[in-house]
C-alpha cells in the first residue's frame, strides 16, 4: 500500500476534478481522459504529482482481468484470420522509425540514442530502460513517449464519438451488487496471482499481460464464469489516467519548451502516417473499420484495450496487434542499435 503523501493528495483531487469536469460537460471517457488531463494541467501548471504506486500497478491488473475474461473458445478459433494485419505490424514499426529518429535527431536535435528510443513505439517504462542503458537522455524519452500517449489517447475517443459517431458512454460490464462475490474474489486473486508470475519470469508488460493470460485460461477452464464488475473497470481507468498525467510533474520550461513540445509534434506526424497506413490496410480489407482503427493508432497498450472494450471493438484483435507491436519493438530494439553502431 503506498504511503500517503501531499503529492498523492493533489494527484488524487485532480484526478477527480478532472472526472467531475468530464461528466459534466458530457465529454467521452470521463473516467480515464479526465484524471489524465486533470494531472496534467495541474502537472504543468507546477503541482508536484505522484503516482499511486503499487497501488496502481495493483489497479491496473484489473484491465488484463477484464481483456482475459473475454477470451472465448470463439475468439480463440478467429485469431488465425488476422495474421494479414498482423504481418504489417512490422512494416508498421519500421515505417515509424523511418519517419521518427530522423524528425527527432535531424530536426529537433536530440542525441541519436535519445532519438532511437523516443522514437519507436514501444512501452514508455521499457524504452527508457533501453534507453537510459544506452546512454539516452532518460527524461526526454519519458517526456517524449507520455506525450505520444496522451495526444494519440486524446485524439481516439474524440474520433470515435464525433467523426464514427460511437457511443463510448455504455459501462463495460455489470455492478458489483450483479456479481457473485466468490467471481469478484477470483478475478482479484488472478488479477494478482498473473502480474506476480509474470513479473517473476521477467514478461514485458507483467501487470497487464500476466493477469489477462492467467484470467484467459481460468476462464476457458470454466473456472471464472463472469466478467470483472464495472466498479473494477472504473477504478482501472482512473489510475490508467493518473499514471500518464503525473509523468509531467516537475517539468522545468525548458524541458515543456523542447521536450514536450518534440513529442507533440512527433505524435501529429506518428498521427498522420498511422492514418495513411490505415487507410491503406481499409482498402483491402473487409470487416470493420473500428477495429483496425485502434489496432493501428500507436496509443499506449492499457489506454488502447480499455477504449476497445468501452467502444464495443473486437478486443482480442485490437490487442493481438498492440502486443505485438510492443514485443516486436522490445526484441529488435536493442539489436538494431548493436548493429548501427559497429
């Protein structure tokens, strides 16, 4: 449980400021775009943040709760009718260094590790970790990947509710008080139980991954039998939503000058050519277009799988393509660099 402290004080009342502003002005995904534009503005308006710790990680387990009780028998049978989609993941991610390390090195001037990471979308915690082992600049990678998340995670929802016309305001599951109490003690124990495993193997991503594997196979035993109440998945999407916007605390007017203003751009041309790609992929493919549209818009993995599942998606397609873009990015990353510089 993490210590309570004043940072985590003013994080937490403007995670709620910003849901309440959300609702009120019936803007999409209050619970998750609200706590993350609310950090954030405090964030960069000087309030010093801090993250729930643990205690988020904890949180976010129940998002690979909820993406493994959907894993039917039937979406297992459908996953080998996506590998033409699938097979572009890595055209994709080379597409976006192409465009990325020379934007941020030539253009904006940042070193070429610095650049190299920033500049592949891949989780923000392992980017900086290979980065900063490599002598990048650990700071501006962070400043640069949160703001690719919260440019493309702000873009989605607006998209789809005011361009695609969805709904997004339908909760994702029932309450509580409609879920047997031993289903909602077995969801929390697997949520648990698969981050622990999986951070004990060392799998990239362990606090979401480990739990929807784990929730996926109890669920195709018939162990777990429903789906993580919507309480759950409310809570998921406010520490989601907290976690990016207290990547801004502490920023100095250098680094929001440079930094951020790097990675605002570098999201608008990661936007432009996601939607070229898309667009592209739409022409030879039948189906619906709202899931190779989040399949394709490099958001962040969590942030992504939740509008998936808030949009009505198909979630298993969306997030086979978002895994493996990240462990396509976490495996090559590290030689492509070896290679580059010998």
């Amino acid at each position: 449980m993490p210590v309570i402290t004043p940072a985590r004080i003013k994080t937490i009342l403007a995670a709620a400021l910003g849901a309440a502003v959300f609702v009120w002005l019936g803007l999409p995904l209050p619970l998750l775009m609200g706590p993350m534009m609310g950090c954030l503005v405090f964030a960069l308006a000087g309030t010093k943040m801090q993250d729930l710790g643990v205690l988020g990680v904890f949180f976010r387990t129940f998002l690979g709760v909820l993406i493994g009780s959907n894993v039917t028998p039937e979406l297992l049978h459908s996953l080998p009718t996506h590998w033409p989609t699938l097979l572009l993941i890595p055209v994709y991610i080379l597409a976006i260094g192409a465009v990325g390390y020379p934007f941020l090195h030539k253009v904006m001037g940042f070193d070429p590790v610095t650049s190299y990471y920033a500049a592949l979308p891949g989780g923000l915690q392992d980017m900086v970790l290979f980065g900063e082992a490599a002598g990048g600049d650990v700071r501006a990678m962070s400043l640069i990947h949160a703001t690719r998340i919260v440019v493309i995670v702000a873009l989605v929802p607006f998209l789809m509710a005011f361009v695609l016309d969805l709904e997004l305001s339908r909760p994702p599951g029932i309450s509580a008080a409609d879920t047997p109490l031993h289903e909602i003690i077995l969801l929390i124990v697997s949520g648990v139980a698969g981050w622990k495993i999986a951070e004990r193997v060392g799998m990239v991503g362990a606090s979401l991954l480990g739990p929807l594997i784990l929730t996926a196979v109890l669920v195709l035993t018939g162990v777990i039998t429903s789906r993580p109440p919507v309480e759950m998945i409310w809570i998921a999407q406010l520490s989601i939503g907290m976690a990016i916007g207290t990547k801004y605390s502490g920023i100095t007017a250098k680094e929001l000058r440079e930094d951020v203003v790097a990675g605002f751009l570098f999201s608008l041309l990661l936007a432009a050519l996601s939607i070229i790609f898309i667009l592209i992929i739409l022409q030879f493919r039948s189906g619906r277009d709202l899931d190779v549209w989040l399949s394709f818009l490099p958001g962040g993995q969590a942030e992504m799988a939740m509008i998936a599942i808030i949009a009505g998606a198909d979630v298993g397609f969306v997030v086979a393509h978002h895994v493996l873009r990240l462990f396509t990015v976490i495996l090559f990353a590290p030689v492509v660099i070896r290679l580059f510089r010998k």
